[in-house]
C-alpha cells in the first residue's frame, strides 16, 4: 500500500516555511470541516489525514524525524498518537478558533461549540452571491433570496415518528466508532446515527425523516464598498433554526464581474489608455474615465507604448476601512490602419528630417550582416 506523503497531502514543498505550512493548513482544514461538509464521508477522512499531516509538520523535531525516516520512524519514537496533540496543541486551536469561532466581514464558518449533538444540520450556512463590478466597488443594499432549515415540530427535530428514538445498534449508543488505519486507532462518528447514539425506529412522515423543514425568504444585506471575489460576509441570525430558536449565520461569498473598460487587482485598478502615435509623439492633455469620474492625462512628449500614469487614491477602497489604492491607466499605441498618397508625403519628409535617427535598424544589424556573410565565404 502506498503511504501518503504529508507534504503532498498539505500542498507544500518539503523546504516550505513554518508560515507558508499554516497558510496551507488552514486552507485544507476550511475546505474539508465536517461543517462546510456534512454527510460526506470523504470530506471528513480527508480532514483527518489534513490534520494529521499538520500535527508531524508543525512540529520541528517530528517533522526532522520524518524527513529522514518517514511515518515508520515516527511511530518507532511514538509521535504518532491520535487526535490532536503534543506540542503545537495551542497552534492548532488557536487556528480553529479563528477559522470557526470569530465574526464580522471576512469571518469564519461552523462554530462547532454552538452544534448540538442532537442536531441533525449545521446551524450556518454559505452562498454565493455574484455582484456586478460597481455593486463591488461603492457597495450596495442587496435583496437575497435564501432557504434555511427549521426543526421538524412533528418529530422534535428527531427525525423519528412522534420523536421516539431507540439505542444505536451500530456504535451501542455511544454515538462514535473506533476505526483502525494500521498502527493508528481514532474515534469516528457513527455512520448509522450520525453521532447523535440514537436512531428512529420509524421515520416521522411529515418531514420524511430528514427531522426539519425548509423555509424560503428573502432578506436585505448591505454590502460595504471594497469586497472583492472570494470575499466572505457574515450576516449574523440568517442561518438555519435550532431546536431552541436559535437562528445560525448566513455566510456570503462574493463573485464579482468583470468591468468592460476597468481591471482590478486587489484595491488597484488599471484602465488601458488608446492613443494615437501623433498623440503620443507631439504630448496632450486628455481625458480618462475613473472611478469617480473622470480624470486629466498628461501626455507628455515622446509617451511610450505600455507606459504608465498612476493616480494614487483613486482606486477602490480598502474593504477594512483603510485607504484608497491606485488608478493605473497603461498607454496603447495606435497607429493609423491606412494612409493615402498626401499622408504618406508628409510621413516620408517627416522620416527624412530626422535622419540617421529615423533608420535605427541600420545601425543595429550592420555588424550582424558582415557576421552572417563570414559564415558563408568558406
């Protein structure tokens, strides 16, 4: 059987830095969480491998012991205990506790502490919601249509008919398994009653089992200006109902479309700047859209082809409420598609007045010429 490679499992190099580890890690561990993940299995065998990865790697003397002689020297110095452990205990739930527990924008998903075992879903939840380029950039007021889960009042939210339930066959109400992965022994929820150590003898019929409802609604989000793709919100008390009545949190993740004329990166932004080659050579003021208007160009004399204007403070604004970046606006140069007869006269005197100058390529492939020649004459 082939063992898996924890560097690989983490998507790093085997030379990555401590920090470039955790920024991998908490990646992983947010894609996989049981959370974001619910009912799938893979999902949850794959955070635990993540994890185990983490605990050997973030650990310096583990980490050397693997280097040189892989799991079997672990296991042979007895670093390889299961769950979480040993040193970088505080590391890994430091981590958890930023991805899972905090809030506000950007904020963090599944706050495990607030699941009941009983619970048959996550309390929060996440959609995407796209928005248009300016949405993004000045913010907005958006209606969403959403749909979230209410316990079943029929079955108590048990999924049982009349909410009666009886002891797990599977894990003899413990609601966890003991798994084997070679030398390894880790405790795994039950896959027949999902943790809970219970089970119903009969599905309740007014919600199938399942022991919920699902509600459609529409709510108001204001949006503040700045988000960008891949930006998460927290619209707290919008997420699934609990038993209780406890509203969870809505997660939002922004896709933002593109702009025809504007190109963002980060809070910058970059517009191309079409200029005639006369434009360019003679040097005039213009006019250029930005973001809160418009803006003058100075062209100077002899502008050059990709060369670039930066405006600072008239990009998009920080998102966390810091500054302003920048408007970069990128020359094209645009020469005419065709000339007539009088136009080519005045190209030809103009090319003639220069001189020398006008003929670069003369004196730049002479030397390459005679070169050329000199491998032929024998």
């Amino acid at each position: 059987m082939t063992e898996l490679d924890y560097y690989e499992v983490l998507e790093v190099s085997r030379d990555c830095s401590g920090a470039e580890l955790k920024k991998s890690y908490r990646k992983l561990a947010m894609k996989y969480h049981p959370d974001r993940n619910p009912d799938d299995k893979d999902a949850e065998e794959q955070f635990k491998i993540v994890n185990e990865a983490y605990q050997v790697l973030s650990d310096d003397e583990k980490r050397s012991i693997y280097d040189r002689y892989g799991k079997a020297g672990l296991e042979r110095q007895g670093g390889m205990g299961s769950g979480f452990g040993g040193s970088n205990m505080d590391d890994i739930m430091e981590m958890f506790n930023s991805m899972f527990g905090g809030g506000g924008f950007g904020g963090d998903f599944g706050r495990q502490s607030r699941r009941d075992p009983n619970q048959k879903y996550a309390l929060d939840f996440e959609i995407e919601i796209q928005l248009e380029f300016h949405e993004a950039i000045f913010g907005c007021e958006k209606k969403i249509d959403i749909t979230y889960k209410t316990p079943c009042n029929d079955c108590n939210g048990t999924g049982a008919k009349d909410g009666k339930l009886s002891t797990c066959d599977y894990c003899g109400g413990q609601g966890q398994v003991l798994m084997r992965q070679g030398p390894m022994q880790f405790a795994q929820t039950c896959p027949k009653c999902a943790g809970q150590g219970q089970s119903a003898t009969e599905a309740c019929g007014s919600c199938s089992g399942q022991g919920y409802h699902q509600v459609e609604d529409t709510v108001t989000i204001n949006i503040p200006a700045g988000v960008d793709s891949g930006n998460r919100l927290r619209a707290q008390g919008y997420g699934n109902e609990a038993k209780n009545g406890q509203r969870g949190d809505l997660y939002l993740t922004f896709i933002v479309e593109e702009d025809e004329n504007f190109i963002r990166n980060g809070n910058d932004i970059y517009i191309e700047v079409p200029v005639f080659f006369t434009q360019a050579i003679l040097g005039e003021t213009i006019s250029i859209p930005a973001l809160d208007g418009e803006l003058e160009l100075e062209l100077k004399q002899s502008t050059k082809d990709k060369e670039q204007f930066i405006f600072d403070g008239e990009g998009v604004a920080d998102v966390h409420g810091r500054h302003k970046g920048r408007l970069i606006a990128q020359i094209r140069m645009v020469l005419p598609k065709k000339i007539n007869e009088e136009q080519k006269e005045l190209l030809e005197k103009l090319q003639e007045s220069y001189g020398v100058e006008s003929r670069p390529h003369k004196s730049t492939f002479d030397s390459a010429f005679d070169r050329v020649k000199s491998w032929f004459k024998n």
